[in-house]
C-alpha cells in the first residue's frame, strides 16, 4: 500500500512539474505575438533566433506591387527580459544573425550599380552592445 502510494505521489509531482514547463515554453510565443500586434498589426511573422536562443529577430516582408522593390521591416528582442531592442527596415533587402551577437542588415541600392561590389550594401549591429 505505501509503495502504491509513494507511486500516486510521484507521479502527481512529475506532472505538475511538466504543467510548469509547457507554461515556459509557450510564454515566448506569446511575446512574440504581442510584438507582432503591436509593431506588424497582427500580421504573420517570421523569426530567427540567435544560436543561445534569448535574442530572436522577428521579422515581416511587405510586397508592394508589381515593379516596386519589398520592404522588410523587422524588430531585434531579448527573448529573457522581454524587452525589444532594435528596430528598423530595410527596402529590398534581407536581415540574419551573422554570429550569436551580431546582426547583419543587407539592402541592395535602389540604383543598381554595374559594379557587383556596390549591388550589396550592409551594416552589422552589435545587438548585445544595445542591452
């Protein structure tokens, strides 16, 4: 009887103990939906989370017609204290990590260049230096 006891005891701790972690793990979810209402009104959203995983880029692309270039506009948060730490956009262009610190804003000119070189421009951001 103990030993059956002991084993109801165990088990309601383990699933208490899962309870807490699915609540952990959807609370990101609902930062990023609340950033995504608020600075996209509410529209989807893509992320890229760094390699530790406590900054995510969250981003959304703008078509605007036939002939004009996309708009990327895009927001750089701390996933841990849930506080944004950049944002920006860029017109024709792209955003990504290029390490776990540092994000890299590449845009091609609306003028395009003969030159391959001057197609690309770019700029990194040092996004822990922000916090």
């Amino acid at each position: 009887m103990r030993l059956f006891i002991s084993f109801i005891i165990i088990v309601l701790i383990w699933s208490c103990a899962s309870g807490k972690t699915a609540k952990l793990t959807s609370d990101p979810e609902k930062f990023i939906k609340e950033i995504s209402d608020n600075n996209f009104n509410g529209a989807k959203v893509q992320t890229l989370y760094n390699k530790s995983g406590d900054l995510v880029v969250i981003f959304h692309k703008i078509e605007r017609g036939v002939g004009f270039p996309y708009v990327v506009e895009f927001v750089v948060a701390d996933v841990k204290n849930k506080n944004i730490l950049y944002t920006d956009s860029v017109i024709d262009g792209d955003v990504f990590w290029l390490n776990d610190d540092i994000i890299r804003i590449k845009r091609v000119p609306e003028v395009r260049s003969t030159n391959e070189n001057e197609n690309v421009k770019s700029k990194d951001i040092n996004i822990r230096k922000l916090m």
